[in-house]
C-alpha cells in the first residue's frame, strides 16, 4: 500500500469511528426522551400528564418528556409493559390486575415489569345520566343505552363489575365505548341514557355537560357497595359531594379507586430518583392544571400502591421517611 492510499484509508476509518460515536451518543440522548401515557381529552389524566411532563423537562437535566393522549388505563399498561410508553398514569386496580395477570388480563402474560411512582389521588367512579332517562339507581340501565367507558379504559372494566354486582351484563344493556367527552356529547345529544366515568370529580368533559345538560349522577347502593368493596380490594367507600356539577344538589354514595403512576422497570434508577423528587417539589404546578392535583402528596404517596415501586421513587421516599 503506498503512502497516499494508506493515508486515505486512515482518513476513512476515523471517519467511521467519529460516525459510529456520533450515532451512539445520539442513542443515549434518545434514551431521556421520555413518553407519559394519560387518558382522554376531557378527563383529568391529560391536563395533570401534561403538566408532569413539563415539569420533568424543565426540572430534571437529561430528560425531555411529553404526555400523550390515549385510550387510558387498560391501554396504558399494555403500553409500558411493551416499553412504547416510558411512564403512565393508571388506576391502582388496573395496575394490580395487569401485574398478576387476573380478572381483563386473565389470559395474558404477567406483567411483571411495571414499577409504581406513586398514588396521586381517588377517582370516583361516576354514573352520569340524563335527567329525562329515568335512571334513578344502577338497576334502571338494563335496557338502556349506556357509555361504558373507552375501549382500553379503566371506566370500561369498572362499569363491568359494577353491573356485575347488580346482576347486569352487556346482553342487558346497549353498551357504547366512549371516552369521557363522546360520552358527554351522545348524553347531550341523546344518543345515551348514561355513562360511567371513572375519573376525579369534578371531571372536565361531565362539567361541560352539566352547564347545558341536566343530568342526574346516580348512586350505588350501600348493600353493593359492600359487596363491591369485598369482592375486589382496590375499591373504597366514597361521597361525591354536593354540587360538585351544576344542579347536583346532593351528595351522592359511590366507590373510587386510586390514580397511580407507573413506570417501566427499565428505566435508569437515578433519572426516576430525580423525576419523582421534581414532582413533589413542584405540586404547585400539578394544582394549576387540574384541583384534584393539588391532592398529590408526599405523605400519601404510597396508599393503595397495588405492586413493587421502581427502585428510584423507593430511594427519595426512604430519604424523605415515607414508608
Ligand atoms: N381512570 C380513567 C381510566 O383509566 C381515566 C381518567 C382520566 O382520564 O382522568 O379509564
């Protein structure tokens, strides 16, 4: 080889090398580029998931976050567990069910790499109905048309069981998968009698259908709610309170689950350290997007939690003596 082609060889081996360093670092900056999986538009998820997201991006060096809309819990597992969503905000029952693999995820593989942030705070579970339907209890859907939640939401597999209590199925109702807001629309419109949010009160799109609307927010028996409460641990006792919605003058008997955070455990120890810490300094920020932000807290961060935190969050809750 003579002088002159061994120095272009030269010339073009370090070029690869500095191509091949360039691609890897670039990798490395992708690996911060984080997605949170929220809910639909008109629910709490979205506007609270936005708000995380910024705060992350602004907060944590080496991590640039976004939110994104979807079809909710049931979704949002699916999506971490497949490591297409980084983090999401989910129901604790949901949560629990995904993770030893029962009741909607009966015939599918654990999933055994979702890690808890942190509880956030109660969705109640909502029955929203027209006021001309005649739905004055859970038993007068039969035979009515009724939203049961996205397809993929956690509302969807909460209707399922509480119908379920009350001896009813989808063979006794015209059922429609709807997300909060085409909920609110069909029941504005009257293409629905009824349907079920499981959301925190006051939820955005059933505000909007109460300013135009008037609706009924239907309660569960005390009898079914204990029922409820003991054939599935992750529901609680709860009032939806007096006008929480334009023309709800009482309140009003239900159950709630909790709103959660997960992540991916693959995700780097030190980056959720730094995460979780961002979002309780900043709960500030959470409240201005949506009130039932400002009921994240510190020292209730870890009720209800359904399986094993990601061993970041448990690092900053042992260092500020949260067990
Ligand atoms: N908990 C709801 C669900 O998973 C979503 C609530 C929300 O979007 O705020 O179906």
């Amino acid at each position: 080889m003579t002088g002159k082609k061994s120095l272009v060889l030269g010339v073009f081996l370090i070029a690869i090398l500095l191509t091949a360093a360039f691609i890897g670092g670039c990798g490395d900056a992708a690996e911060d580029r984080l997605v949170l999986a929220t809910g639909g538009t008109g629910g709490v998820y979205y506007p609270l998931g936005g708000a995380m997201a910024s705060i992350w991006s602004e907060e944590v060096d080496g991590v640039e976050a976004s939110s994104e809309s979807t079809g909710a819990s049931v979704e949002n597992v699916n999506l971490v567990d497949a490591l297409e969503s980084e983090l999401a905000l989910v129901q604790n029952d949901i949560t629990y069910y995904a993770y030893n693999g029962t009741e909607m995820f009966e015939d599918e593989e654990q999933m055994e790499g979702l890690r808890g942030i942190a509880s956030l705070y109660p969705e109640e579970i909502q029955i929203i109905a027209d006021a001309d339907a005649d739905v004055e209890t859970v038993e007068d859907l039969e035979g009515k048309r009724v939203g049961v939640g996205d397809s993929g939401s956690g509302t969807e597999a909460n209707a399922r069981q509480i119908l379920e209590m009350h001896d009813i199925t989808y063979d006794d109702i015209e059922e429609d998968y709807l997300d909060f807001d085409e909920a609110a629309d069909n029941i504005r419109d009257g293409h629905a009698d009824a349907a079920f949010v499981t959301g925190g009160v006051p939820t955005g799109s059933v505000t909007d259908l109460a300013t135009t609307t008037d609706i009924d927010i239907v309660g569960i028996e005390q009898d079914k709610i204990d029922d409820i409460t003991d054939e599935w641990e992750y529901y609680a006792e709860t009032t939806i309170p007096a006008d929480s919605y334009s023309g709800q003058e009482e309140d009003v008997q239900s159950v709630a689950v909790m709103a959660m955070m997960i992540a991916h455990e693959s995700l780097d120890e030190d980056a959720v350290y730094e995460m979780t810490k961002a979002l309780f300094e900043n709960t500030d920020a959470l409240e201005d997007s949506h009130d039932r932000g400002g009921e994240v807290e510190l020292d209730d961060a870890l009720e209800g939690m359904p399986i094993e935190l990601h061993p970041g969050a448990e690092r900053y809750f042992e260092e500020e003596g949260i067990n």
